[in-house]
C-alpha cells in the first residue's frame, strides 16, 4: 500500500475568470477584484484553477497538489512561485508551501 495525499485540506472558491484563464491545472494570482488569472514570470500563486466554465473558475486554495516543476525541488518547506513557462520553481520571494516529492518535471505540495 501507498501514501496518498489527495484530499487532504482541500478548500475551492469560485472566483470570475480573467479572459487569459482557459484551462485547469494551472497555478492562478489575483488579477482584480473577485478574479483570477494565469500566473506570469515570478508570480506568486493564490491556488490552483481545478475547472473553468462560463466565466468562472474554481480555484483550489488550500490542499493537496501535484504541479508542473521548472527542476528538482527539495523536500519540506520552500518559498516557490511561477516561471515565464508556467511551471513552479523554487524563488526566495514566493509563497511557502510544503513540497513533499518532487522529480525534474512535476511536485508534490500541500498549499
């Protein structure tokens, strides 16, 4: 038997959808008032878009995620935020999260 972690603190909040916001399973920043975008160079996320549908995204805040990864992430706690091609990496400016596995190409966090 495994470990999993999906499931653990999961926490969605519907937010209005920026029109740059297509797809899922993306990290997202706040790009105005009740609204969320994809993240750019250097952007520190708010969560994870888990669905976008007629104007709206549902945004995971809190929880379990597995992410694309810019590189190899040491375990436990790290400062990560977003690169110019969407995917995380480690950054001393970003938010802290608990990496809990990471490969060259995707991580394991708790946000």
């Amino acid at each position: 038997m495994g470990v999993n972690f999906n499931g653990f603190g999961e926490n969605v909040l519907t937010f209005n959808a920026a029109s740059g916001l297509t797809s899922a399973g993306v990290p997202v920043k706040m790009t105005g008032d009740g609204e969320v975008g994809p993240c750019s160079n250097n952007d520190v996320f708010c969560g994870v878009c888990v669905n976008v549908r007629d104007g709206y995204a549902a945004v995971q805040l809190s929880g379990f995620v597995v992410l694309p990864a810019a590189a190899k992430i040491t375990a436990g706690y790290q400062k990560v935020a977003v690169n110019s091609a969407g995917k995380v990496a480690a950054n001393e400016n970003g938010r802290e999260v608990l990496v809990l596995s990471s490969s060259a190409t995707e991580v394991s966090i708790i946000l």
